[in-house]
C-alpha cells in the first residue's frame, strides 16, 4: 500500500500530517510511536514549507526481516522528497520507518481535509494520542522520580560505605600500628635480655676482677654506651672526688643511680643531677657497683646518642648489678686463694739433709677455681735416727682444706716423736681425722727411711702408689694394696709394706694432681711418671736432684691444664763412693 501528499501549503501540510496519523492508527502503529511519527513529520513539514516550493510526502508498507532466522515484521516507511529546487541545492530526502504490528486494509485518508467532520475526529484522534503519550511521560516521570530516589539513598549508602570503609581502614591501620609497636618492643626486650643474659655469662666467666673492668667497656660500647668509666673505690673506702664527676660522688655516696644532664631525664629509679662540670655538654649516668655491705665504685656512662630509651637505663642499672656481683666475686676469691696460697705455702716444711739421702720437693698450686690448700708433702728426722717422707691429699680445697692439712700435719710429728712404723702412724691419723673431722678425708703416703736399714718401709691409705727407681734404671710402681681413705667411718689397721733399696735409688711421692687426667684416668699417669723418672741416669739424680724434679713437671704437666694441687717429693739415697 502506497499513499502520496503534495505539500506546497500549511493546509496540504496538515492533510498530509492528519492522513500520516489516521494511516499509521489503521496500522496498529503503538499510540507513543505514532505521536512521535506525526510530531516528527510536523516539524519536517514545517521547514519544508519555511523552504518554499513542492514536497512530496510517500506513505508506504512493507516488511523486514527480524532477528529470528525466517521471520518477518510489518512497518511503515515515510519518506519525505525535497522540491526540486532544494533537491538541487543538496537537501537529501527525510525518511522514518515505524513498525506495524497489525495489517489494515485501505483506509480513506484523502477526504479528511475536505470533511469537517473527519477532520475534527482527526484532531480528537491526535489529542487522545498526545494524552495518551503525556500518561505515558507522566508515568515515567513517576519512574524516573523514583528512580531518582532510589539513586540518592543508594549514594547515601554508598557514602556511608566509604565512611565505614574509612573508619575500618583507620582502625585496621591503627591496628596495624599498634601490633607494629608491640613487635618492635617485644623485640627490643628480647634483644635486651638477650644481651643482658650474654653479657652476664661474660662476666661471671672470669674470677680476675680486672678482667672483668676491663671487658665491661667492651660489652657496652658503642650500642648501649659511647663511654664508660669504672671508679672503683680503694680498700679503704676513700673516695677522691675532684678526678670523678660530682653525681658520680652523690651515687657512691647514696648507692642510687644518679642522672647528671641539662634536662630531666625521667628515667625509672634514678635521681636527676644538674649536669656535670667535667662534661657539661653532655649527658652522664652514674651507676653505684652494690653489694652487702657498701657500693664498691661507680660506673659512669655516657649515651650512644641524645639520651638514653627509659628501658635501656633499666638494663643498664641491673647489668651493672651483675657486674658488682661478679667483681665482688672475683675479690673475695681472689682474697681466699691468697690466704690459702699463703697458709698453705706457710706449711710446708724445709727439707732435711740426713747422711746419705737426698730429698727434693715441688708443689704448685692449682692454676683454675679455689682449689689449693689440700696438697701437701713433709720429711722429718725420728729420735731413732730414721727419716719420716711423707706426701697428703685432704680433699676439699680453700682454707678449710689448708687449716686440715697443717693440723694432719702436726699431728703425724707428734706420732712420729713416739716412733711406730708408717701404717701405725697412718692408722692413728686415720682415727685422729674421723673424730676431729667427721665429714673430712684424706689420702696419704709415708715411707720411712734409716741408715742402718738397706730396705724402704712404706705404708699408704688411699693414695696413689710409689714409684721406685732402681740404680740399673729400672722402675716399678709399688703396688701393694693400700688401706683406706683417712677418717673414713671404718675401722681399720692400715699395712706396712717393705721393699729393697740400694744405693743410687729413687723413690717419687705424689698426689694425683700430678698424673689424673679426667679424660684418660690416673694408670696412663703413673705410667708416663714411670717413664720420666726412668729417663734419667744415676748420675743425674746425684748430681742434681732439684733439677730431676723440675724434668718431670715439665713433660708431666705440658697437657694439664692444672686444675688440681700437684706435689712431687723425690727421695734418693746417694750412691757410695
């Protein structure tokens, strides 16, 4: 169906534009379609009639194709064709095409123009499309005004998601922050115990308190301090003042850690100093060295940087404890060893020069802890002219040890005075030691020696065996069994044993800081001490006795580490001329 207008006026506009809207009705053309179909063409026509001259208005129906394969949908084409004078200046046709969902059979549409009647229906017709077309705008302005709504309180939400959002991401930070925080001072305490429990075993591995001065620095700078200066006060308690800041003064003489600076320092548990005149530029903490009785000096330290962390000064104050603690020690011991040590060398006795006999005594104290003043060794003349050699062990060390041994001591010269043989004097000190020392024992060797007599009495409890040098360069250890330890609670008759000793032999007393080696045992020891006394020739031993000695220490001893007493007394009866 093909339907033409000539446009030339407003009137043959509207017939074309009423025709236009009757045409696409009959068509079933959806009411908004056709409102915006006719208002389209109207203002088309419109500028077509502002042009002048003739347009042709087409109306014609046709099918398309859809999107489904092999269907096909009903529309309407209008196409509008310029004058020929607007097709020759270039105007191109105006075209439109709207769908047609129902087929209409010819309807009349060229008398509307001519019937006033038609044409009233005609404009009631586009009223009711145009109302039907404003229901239309009216209900989708409702829907926009609701859309509308839904889009601000979807903003609204929006904006208090993201403020949510940011409140979450500021309490994640500070969470964030505070486990930060957290960490790095669980690791700083870490770091500091740790320090604190290395630097302590440091310090209390030495019992020489100038080294352990001297290595206090050397922990501390330059993390914990950029200098240290350790004040330790005389014996006597003097406290010189003008070489030593005026806090350190206060500290040593109040034991409170003392804070000398330009500003407060707020640290926990030390008093705040105006700053010191030695050093006004810069911060001092002075630190009392306590102990029992009174500080024994001052540490003053300076900071590595502007001051020091609240708890690096807790740290400081308690190293400096340990350190106190360590030095006390090391004092005291130092102190015992010396008496001991004095005692003990105090004890021994001078060697006798009978006819006939050599003697030659050696005896070092032990190089690591407080373990002198149990070894000992002794030689005596008896009325009957004999010659009493004996060498002891008391076990336990320090002075107790030492007050021991001078007691055993004087009472083996007071048994000897009577007489009796080296097991009965070893059996009265073994129950003189169980009375006067219940919880104390010891081991001892004695022989005995006479001139009148070619043999070597010996007795022995506990204690290492002799070694017996022969003049042909042989040795043999002197086996014998021995009796028990002295003031062992037992009963006991300790033996006496007698061997063959000419002239130009050697008998070695010993304890057994000399041959035991806690790795190996004291057997290898008697064995090496054999070999050394067997190195020498007879000749040697007379002529240089002392000399004999000094050679078996120094092979004996070159793998000890000399934790232990040694004793050595060699008896050597002198060949005849």
């Amino acid at each position: 169906m093909t339907r033409t207008w000539q446009i030339t006026d407003v009137t043959d506009a509207a017939r074309a534009r009423i025709g236009t809207a009757r045409l696409a009705a009959a068509f079933g053309v959806p009411p908004v379609e056709r409102a915006r179909l006719t208002a389209s063409l109207g203002a088309q026509l419109r500028l077509c009639l502002a042009k002048g001259g003739t347009w042709r208005l087409t109306l014609e129906t046709g099918t398309v194709s859809r999107t489904v394969p092999g269907a096909r949908e009903s529309v309407l084409h209008a196409v509008v064709t310029p004058s020929p004078r607007a097709a020759a200046a270039g105007q191109p046709p105006w075209r439109v095409t709207v769908p047609c969902p129902e087929a209409a059979a010819d309807v009349d549409v060229g008398a509307v123009a001519d019937d006033p009647v038609l044409l009233a229906e005609a404009l009631l017709g586009t009223d009711e499309d145009t109302a039907l077309v404003l229901e239309r705008l009216t209900e989708q302005e409702g829907l926009v005004e609701f859309h509308r709504e839904e889009l601000q309180q979807t903003n609204q939400g929006v904006v208090a998601l993201h403020a949510e959002l940011d409140a979450a991401g500021r309490a994640q930070r500070e969470a964030f922050a505070a486990e930060r925080k957290a960490r790095t001072e669980a690791e700083n305490a870490r770091r500091r115990l740790t320090f604190l429990a290395d630097a302590s075993a440091v310090l209390t591995a030495s019992l020489d308190h100038h080294e352990i001065v001297r290595r206090l620095p050397e922990l501390l700078v330059p993390e914990y301090a950029a200098s240290v200066d350790i004040w330790l006060f005389d014996q006597d308690g003097d406290r010189p003042g003008p070489a030593h800041a005026a806090a350190a003064v206060v500290a040593a003489r109040t034991g409170r850690p003392q804070y000398a600076a330009a500003h407060p320092g707020g640290l926990p548990g030390v008093d705040d100093q105006p700053p010191s005149a030695l050093a006004p530029d810069r911060p001092l903490l002075c630190i009392p060295l306590p102990t029992r009785q009174a500080p024994l000096g001052v540490v003053t330290l300076s900071p590595p940087g502007e001051r020091w962390d609240a708890d690096d000064a807790v740290m400081l104050v308690e190293l400096t404890r340990r350190a106190s603690i360590a030095i006390d020690h090391a004092q005291r011991y130092q102190h015992n060893r010396d008496i001991a040590e004095t005692l003990q060398r105090a004890l021994l006795t001078e060697l006798p020069a009978p006819p006939g006999l050599a003697l030659a005594a050696r005896y070092l104290p032990a190089t690591h802890g407080l373990n002198i003043g149990g070894d000992w060794y002794d030689a005596f003349r008896q009325p009957d002219g004999g010659v009493i050699a004996v060498v002891g062990d008391v076990t336990g060390h320090g002075l107790r040890a030492a007050v021991m041994m001078s007691q055993l001591r004087t009472a083996l010269r007071a048994y000897a005075v009577d007489g009796g043989s080296p097991g009965q004097l070893l059996t009265r000190l073994h129950i003189f030691l169980h009375h006067l020392q219940p919880d104390l024992f010891a081991t001892a060797v004695i022989a005995r020696f006479h001139p009148d007599d070619p043999t070597v009495t010996w007795a022995a409890a506990g204690h290492p065996p002799p070694v017996l040098r022969t003049p042909d360069g042989r040795v043999r250890t002197l086996d014998a069994k021995p009796g028990a330890m002295l003031g062992i609670p037992l009963r006991q008759e300790i033996a006496d044993h007698t061997v063959p000793m000419a002239p130009g032999s050697t008998l070695a007393l010993y304890t057994d800081g000399l041959v035991e080696r806690r790795a190996r045992g004291i057997d290898p020891g008697i064995e090496r001490l054999a070999d050394a006394l067997g190195s020498f020739g007879p000749a040697e031993l007379d002529a240089d006795l002392e000399g004999s000695a000094d050679g078996i220490l120094r092979p004996m001893l070159s793998d000890s580490e000399r934790d232990d007493d040694v004793c050595l007394l060699l008896c050597h009866l002198r060949g005849t001329d």
